[in-house]
C-alpha cells in the first residue's frame, strides 16, 4: 500500500525503560540496529498497526508500556534504490512514518523477540537516548533525528543531545 507520493505508510516506536535508556534491536542475521518499525495494514490506524508491531517485534503486550507522545506529522525517508526490489523501482520511494514514544511499564524480561516464527530481531540491548543517531544506516538517520527530538519534549529532565551528535 503507497500513498500517491510512492511512500509506504509505516509507525516507527521509541521504547524507553525508567533512566530514559532507548530499546535498540539488532535485525536477524545481519550486524545493524533499529528501532522497531512496520507497515500500516489497510484499514489500521497508527496506534494499531504500532501495537501490532509492538507484539510482533519485541513481544511486549499493551498493558506493558505506556504512550507518552507521538509524531505530530509523518516523517520520511527514502530508500536507495539498489535497496528497492526491481519491481518496485519507479513507483516505490521509500516509508513514511507516525513515530511512538511508549515507556515500558513492565519489566526487560517480558521483552520476548521470538513471539512470532518470523522475528525482526536477535538481540537488543538498551542505549543512551540519542546514541542511535550514531549507529543507524545512513537513509534513515535524519528521521530517527526528527522523532527523537519532537519525542525529547515529553520526556522529563529531556535528554540533552551532546555537542557533536
């Protein structure tokens, strides 16, 4: 499903522990770290597809976070098109997203990234709140930027970015 632009519809989620620390998951067989993210099925709100992504990807039910904020409007990226499936080029561009910022309620052992048979991650591991910045692939870099910091705002004692970062 792409919106006339070529973007697909997608929400990104924040997760923070209690030290404002960020969820930080490595995808499966392949040595880079994301947030967790995903589609927005045909008839889905944001909020749905985010809970549904929420369970898929890191095994955490409802009643184990708590919404803080969210993404005001979309934020985009796009994809390189060597990235692109042949079949796709020229009509797909890249995500657009509604990014989540949720504090785990409940505790790191209820994270459980084998929930499903087809898991996004095979570890994770919590970090500093803008370390992602650093780390994430280069596509994706200025809208993981946006959403931490329109995200920081709700966050008490917000965290300060470093000079340099």
């Amino acid at each position: 499903m792409l919106d006339r632009d070529g973007y697909r519809p997608n929400v990104g989620i924040i997760i923070i522990n209690r030290q404002n620390q960020v969820f930080w998951g490595k995808r499966v067989r392949e040595h880079s770290w994301q947030f967790p993210q995903g589609g927005i099925k045909q008839g889905e709100s944001p909020e749905q597809a985010m809970f549904r992504e929420l369970m898929e990807e890191v095994g955490l039910e409802p009643q184990q976070v708590q919404i803080i904020g969210r993404t005001r409007d979309w934020l985009k990226y796009d994809v390189p098109t060597h990235w692109v499936r042949r079949e796709w080029r020229g009509t797909y561009k890249g995500q657009k997203q509604i990014w989540f910022l949720l504090r785990l309620t409940g505790h790191d052992s209820d994270v459980c990234l084998r929930r499903t048979s087809h898991p996004e991650f095979d570890a994770w591991r919590w970090n500093e709140y803008w370390a992602p910045l650093e780390a994430v692939i280069e596509f994706k870099r200025g809208v993981y930027e946006s959403a931490l910091t329109e995200l920081s705002r709700f966050l008490e004692g917000s965290p300060r970015r470093l000079a340099g970062g």
